[in-house]
C-alpha cells in the first residue's frame, strides 16, 4: 500500500461500480478513507466490507442535494473531516439516432444527475473545506462534453455544464483554499456503455464491440484506457502534489479530443464517429 492520501477523508459518488469503483480503490490502496455514495447497495456495501474499516457505504441519489449533504455528513462524522470530494456519478441517457426523434423524456433526470448532482457535491463539500482549511474537489465529466457529436445530446449538453460549472466555481473558491478541477473519460469500458445498448433494444455484446471499434479507430494512442488510468488522474488531483493546480479540465482519452490520428501509410482514413457513451461513471445506471 502507498500512501499518497495517508489522512485524507474522501467521497466518492457512484463509487460501486466503473470509474467511480476504480477510483474509490486507488484512494484506499493509496491510504485515504473513503465514503462511497451510490445507488447501487449490494455493490456499495461489497466494496465497503474489503476495506477493514475503511471504507463506508451510503445509500445516494446525487439527483438530491439532500443526500449528498448527508454522505459529507457521514466522512465527517465517520472520519472526522473531509479532505476529497470525487463528483462522478453518471447517466447516459437515451440514445436517438436522429435528434428530431429525440422526445427529450430523460432531460430532467440525466440534468440532476449529471449536472445538479456535481454542482450540489461540489456545494456541500466546499462548505465544510472552507470551514476547516481548505480541500479538492474533482468533477467527472467526459469528452462528450469537449467534443460535437450526434446522438445522446441531452448527456453531451450535461457535461459541458460540468466542465464549465467546475471552472468557474473554482475561481470562486480558490482564495478559500479549495481546489476544483474536471477530469473528462473517454473510450474507456465501463457497464455504462451495455446498459446504454440495452436501453435502445439492441444486442449489448454486439453493441459495445462495435462502438468500442469505432473509438479506437479514432484514438491517437493504440491502447485502451482503463478504470485505472482515471483513478491515476484522479489521484494526483487529490493529492498533495496538485497543490497549485485548480480550474484544470484533464483529459484522459489517449489523445481522442486532439484529433483523429493520421492513418499508416497504406491504411484507410478515419471516417468513423461514435456516440461517447463511456467515461461518466456507471453508478447510477
């Protein structure tokens, strides 16, 4: 075990399964003590009963305010403080190929999820951090919040709110020693993408496997992201060693929203565009 959080008292939303889990183990393993806040009670508490203590699990809709003020409320009673607070639970929404058939029947949700849910977090956390010294908070959005494209446009929509929400709160409270950054996910596997299949009706295996095609034809690096790659972010900007970094968007979606990379000699130019479905974490699917 490292202990790059040796101390530090985080939240995690939808912390049960996906990004959010990767996230939540990273913390532990890196010696922090974390409170899960999900929907998802079997996989919460599982992942609570690994950690010796550790870890604790609440029962959250991040679509309530109420509730997470109540997970912050839990670290601090639990752990005595709260040092981390990870925004990362996430809705995809519903997948029309053509925006005109769009009914637009999953904007409130996927809004409170996506977006209320990071800008309460974000709000209950900095209330106790500016009381008690200061904090990080970390926003996941994804690149469908940087990059056009067809298709899931309320989710799109929603998590440019997150990227440009997170700036500007940031600013707001930088002098009070809080730090708020965004890392934005993309192409990376999470259940997020076969629940979004099985919503449309369609083949979830099938699906994904093409739609995973599809993202690496467009992405830079030839290499799949994992779960992990986005703990890793989130961790330095949990750490110490971000202490002077605050209103950052990262990407970590080997190199995705710089551009299609230019293809081998001999081979075929990309083309292809895929909804981005993945890298909003899956608590809440």
């Amino acid at each position: 075990m490292a202990d790059g959080l040796s101390g530090k008292v985080a939240v995690v939303t939808g912390g049960a399964s996906g990004l959010g889990q990767g996230i939540v183990e990273k913390f532990l393993a890196e010696g922090a003590r974390v409170v899960i806040a999900d929907i998802d009670d079997e996989g919460g508490r599982t992942l609570a009963d690994t950690a010796g203590g550790a870890a604790e699990f609440v029962h959250t809709d991040v679509s309530d305010p109420a509730q997470i003020a109540a997970a912050v409320d839990l670290a601090v009673e639990k752990f005595g403080g709260l040092d981390v607070m990870v925004n990362n639970a996430g809705i995809s929404g519903s997948m029309h190929p053509n925006f005109l058939d769009d009914d637009l029947a999953d904007f409130d949700r996927v809004l409170s999820v996506n977006l209320l849910g990071v800008m309460a977090g974000t709000q209950a956390a900095a209330r106790h951090m500016v009381a008690h010294g200061g904090g990080s908070i970390i926003n996941i959005s994804s690149i469908g919040g940087i990059q056009p494209g067809g298709s899931v446009l309320t989710y799109r929509a929603s998590k440019a709110g997150i990227i440009h929400f997170g700036k500007s709160v940031a600013i707001e409270l930088a002098q009070q020693g809080v730090r708020v950054n965004t890392i934005a996910p993309g192409a990376i596997p999470t259940p997020l993408l076969a629940a979004s299949a099985v919503k449309m009706g369609a083949d979830a295996e099938a699906f994904t496997t093409m739609i995973r095609g599809i993202m690496a034809q467009n992405r830079p690096l030839n290499q799949e992201g994992t779960a992990e790659d986005v703990a890793e972010a989130a961790l330095y900007f949990a750490s110490d060693r971000s202490r002077y970094v605050t209103a950052t968007l990262l990407p970590v979606d080997g190199g995705t929203v710089a551009g299609a990379p230019r293809p081998l000699p001999g081979g075929q130019p990309q083309s292809q565009s895929a909804p981005d479905l993945v890298g909003a974490g899956a608590g809440e699917d």
